[in-house]
C-alpha cells in the first residue's frame, strides 16, 4: 500500500496495535493494512511491523510525545484516548479541534504477568513491572466505545475480525462480543494480580478479601453437567500450580464429564492423605474402597476393591504412587469396568497394556502432587453467591485419649487410616476400618445420612469383613452415646472422633463399659 499521509491530514481509518503475544500479529496487520486501516503501534509491536514490511505509524510520533519513564507511560494520551472514546457524532466537533482521529480497531494483549509470577524465583520488584497500565486503560476504553470500535485481546479472533473488515461485516453484534471478552479479559487479569499481591505480602495464609474476583480459565467444554439437561464447562485457576486438575495430563480414553472431575476430585483428595502406598476407589464423591500396603500399589489396589467390590464398578481409582506393568494386570484382573485411572506416572509398559481399553480414562498426574497443596480458596457456588473457605488439608495434631483404655498400637494405626479417610466422607461420615494382610483396608462406610446413627448402620452393614476388631472413625462428634453403643454391640474396639459434644461423658462411659479405647482429635472434618 502507498505511504501514509500524516495523521493530522490521512482520511484513512486507524487500527492501534499493541500486543506482547505476537502470535498472529503479522497476517492481521496486513489485512488491516489491505483493508485500508492505517497502523499505529508501539515498541516490540512497531519493529514486528515494519520488519515485515508495513508502514506503520509509532504513537508518540502521533502524540507528538515520545514513551518516558521507561516506557510506563506511552500510549496513556488524549489523542490516542480521545480517538477511542469519542462519540462520532457527539464529539466530532471536539475531537477536529483537538486534531484527535477516530481508533476503529484496537488490537492489545497484555504484559505477562501470569507468565512471569509461574516462575518460582521470581520476586515483587519484578513481578510488579509486568503489572501492565496502558494496555487494560485502552482495552477497557474500547470496550466501553463498542458501539464504534472493535477491540480485539485473544490472537485467536484476528482471521474473524480480518474477514469481517475485508467484507465490510464489523458489525454492532461482533463488537459487542468482542468488548464482552476484553472486559472478562481485563477482570481476569486484574484477579489474578489483586491473588498474587496478596499471597505475596501474607506472613500467614492469605486473608478472605472484603472483595473478590476469581479469574478462572475455561480448559474444556463438557457434554453436561451432572445431569444432560444442564450445561457444563472445566474452569481452572490460570497461572496456579500446586493440586489443580488442570496440571493432569489425560493420556488416553474419552473426555472427561463433569462428574468424572467431580469424582476425581474427591479421590485424589482421599489417596493423597496417605504418606504410605495407597490406593483409592471412588464413587459418587465418597471413597467405597481405600487401603495401604507396604507392598505398593497392587497390594493396596487388590485390598482397596476388595472393601466393595460392587460399588466400584464405574468408580474411579487413584494411586499415590506411579503405577507399573504389575499393577495393570491386578487392574485387569479385576474385571471391573472404571471410568477413571489416575496416578503420578505410568510406565511405558502399563501403557501399553492400558491402550487396548479405549473407554478407559487414564490420567497422569504431576510427580510433584504429594507436596503440593491447592492453590486459593475452596470455592462453592450459592445462589446469588459464593462460598468461600480455606482448604480442609487437616493435621493428625493435638490427639488425646479420652477413654479408660488407650488404644493399641494396631489399633492407633488402624484409627490415623481411618480417620484420614474419613475426611474425604460426606457428612455425616463414619468409616470403618481394620488391618488386613499386613496394610490397612477400609471396611464399611456410612455417608450422607442425615442422623449420624443412620451413618453408623449403614457402614456396619456394608461391611466386607467382620466388624469385630475393627475401628471406627467420624467426621464430627457424637451428640448422643446411641451411635457409639451401635458401634461397639457390632464389636468396634476403638473409635477417633473430635469431641465436644455436651454429652462427651456419655458417649466416654459406654466406651468405657465395653472395654474399648477413644481418641479426641479436637478438629472436626465434616464435608458437605
């Protein structure tokens, strides 16, 4: 295209490019360019430009001011703010005399702050340089003006809004959307800034802001929700390490549903309790099978499904540790089919004999995940809000015994695996437990009942082997003694819970009178 004219006298119109993901950049700006747009631009973006051969127009020649401080203060200008926000009509008169033109499109991303802050190493001073200013200020200005400019912040909408302005089709329904992504853009950017400063500066863990704005990255659409008639989506924290689902890595099977990541999400948070080699069997969001062995993952994996081997057809299984060619034949062997095998890595091998079940999702999670904790705050949807909370990552800390008998050292290994499981239970939980071939097995659990006795019941009686010598564990503390005495008539011979209930005493002397131990763990886990 032939030089410009100045831009005091060019009637053509302007496009102001400022990106830092350059991704794209190039085939935009020439399609702009053929559509007739004059470019203006800033820094790295101008160079791109012109290395590749366009004309370009830098803002402070425009502005007649150059970048200062660094290049802090560059595009924040009436001539280029004005020539985005004006009305056309209202303001024309203005913007003449001000010699200020009109900005059709704007193209801007940001610094990379997300990028930047995923670096370990990486410190305040320096974090807060990629806090980007001029680029939020015209993008939100822009978005705001969407009844005459079109603003553009993802790369992957440069080939639309190209065709759009090569057919003469940027219309007022494409701005709209466009100015709808800038603003989701712009909150996301600014959550995730507003999260980092905060954890940064925090001596202790992060405070419940007064306000909030969760950025949240949508990873994968999903057929639907938990039920067909209702619309789902993954969302994901953007820039977040630690326990996030989002770091797993599917290697084979069908897409994730929304229940699969629903389940999955209370599996992992079960078998990462344990520092020992565990295995868990999940379904419907509460744990039907858990174990640990000495022996690793085939042992836990045979003694985790044999806790109910009927409600785990359809669950999902997680490992602790990397799972190995032995460990799939036992998961074969069972000939029960699952949804989900998820684990810190798999040998080449056992991926190899995994590929023949297609329908199975196999998931490998980062090696790093038993170190981790999740990043934020446990986040539930209300209507009308949210419910936000720390994490529930518990403590086996400030245990005392509360019965006449102390618990004996197999009995207190029994009670720290169930107790650990049970904080994965929905409430009202209760789990029993016992040892077994020399690792420890989950042998019936009570959850989701409305009166803890209920809970009690049903875990008596959904157990595999016989309730004699096991022990048994709640979430929260028994209001009345009835649960205990179910519990210990069944022949439990110990039993953690938090205690605190007014009638702690009562529950204590009919723990007592059957000769059994309990433990006080002080910290309630229910889970709703």
């Amino acid at each position: 295209m032939s030089s410009a004219a100045t831009p005091s006298s060019s009637s053509r119109p302007l496009a102001l490019l400022s990106v830092s993901d350059k991704a794209g950049l190039v085939p935009f700006a020439q399609a702009l360019d053929a559509a007739g747009f004059e470019l203006l631009s800033t820094g790295g973006t101008a160079r791109a430009l012109k290395a590749a051969g366009l004309e370009v127009t830098k803002v402070g020649d425009y502005t007649g001011h150059p970048e200062v401080m660094n290049g802090r203060v560059k595009t924040l200008h009436p001539r280029v703010h004005g020539g985005i926000l004006g009305l056309r009509d209202a303001h024309a008169d203005e913007a003449a005399v001000h010699d200020i033109r009109w900005i059709d499109v704007v193209a801007c991303n940001l610094y990379p702050f997300e990028a930047t802050i995923s670096r370990p190493d990486v410190g305040v001073p320096e974090a807060v340089e990629q806090i980007d200013i001029g680029g939020p200020t015209m993008v939100r200005a822009a978005a705001k003006n969407h009844a005459h400019v079109a603003v553009v912040v993802d790369p992957s909408d440069y080939a639309l809004v190209a065709k759009a302005v090569t057919e003469g089709a940027l219309d007022d329904s494409l701005r709209r959307r466009l100015a709808v992504k800038a603003f989701r853009h712009t909150a996301a950017y600014d959550g995730i800034i507003a999260r980092w400063l905060g954890d940064a500066g925090a001596t202790g863990p992060a405070e419940l802001p007064a306000e909030t704005g969760l950025p949240l990255r949508r990873m994968q659409g999903l057929r639907y929700g938990e039920n067909p008639h209702q619309r789902a989506s993954f969302y994901a924290d953007p820039g977040m390490g630690g326990r996030s689902l989002a770091r797993a890595t599917q290697l084979q099977g069908k897409a994730l549903s929304f229940n699969n990541l629903a389940d999955l999400d209370g599996a992992l948070r079960a078998v990462f309790e344990f520092e020992e080699s565990a295995c868990v069997v999940v379904k419907h969001m509460n744990p039907c099978g858990a174990a640990v062995h000495p022996d690793g993952p085939v042992a836990a994996f045979e003694l985790a499904l044999s806790a109910d081997p009927v409600s785990a057809y359809g669950g999902i299984v997680v490992f602790n540790r990397p799972v190995d060619a032995d460990t799939v034949r036992a998961f074969r062997r069972a000939r029960t089919f699952f949804e989900v095998l998820a684990a810190p890595g798999f040998s080449e091998e056992a991926r190899a004999l995994l590929a023949p079940r297609e329908k199975l999702r196999v998931l490998e999670l980062p090696t790093d995940w038993a170190s981790c904790r999740p990043g934020g705050f446990d986040a539930r949807r209300v209507q009308g809000g949210w419910l936000l909370q720390d994490w529930d990552v518990g403590a086996d800390m400030g245990w005392k015994v509360a019965s006449a008998r102390s618990p004996d050292e197999d009995e207190a290994a029994a009670l720290r695996f169930a107790w650990r499981v049970a904080r994965s239970v929905k409430s009202n939980a209760i789990v029993l437990a016992r040892a077994e071939g020399g690792g420890m097995v989950l042998n019936g659990v009570g959850a989701g009942q409305m009166s803890r006795i209920d809970s009690v019941r049903l875990a008596v009686s959904k157990a595999p082997r016989p309730v004699e010598g096991s022990v048994l564990a709640s979430d929260a503390f028994f209001p009345f003694p009835d649960g205990v005495k179910e519990a210990l008539a069944a022949g439990v011979r110990a039993v953690v819970q938090p205690g605190g209930s007014i009638r702690d005493e009562t529950v204590i002397s009919a723990v007592d009178a059957a000769g059994a131990s309990m433990i006080f763990t002080g910290q309630r886990h229910f889970r709703h």
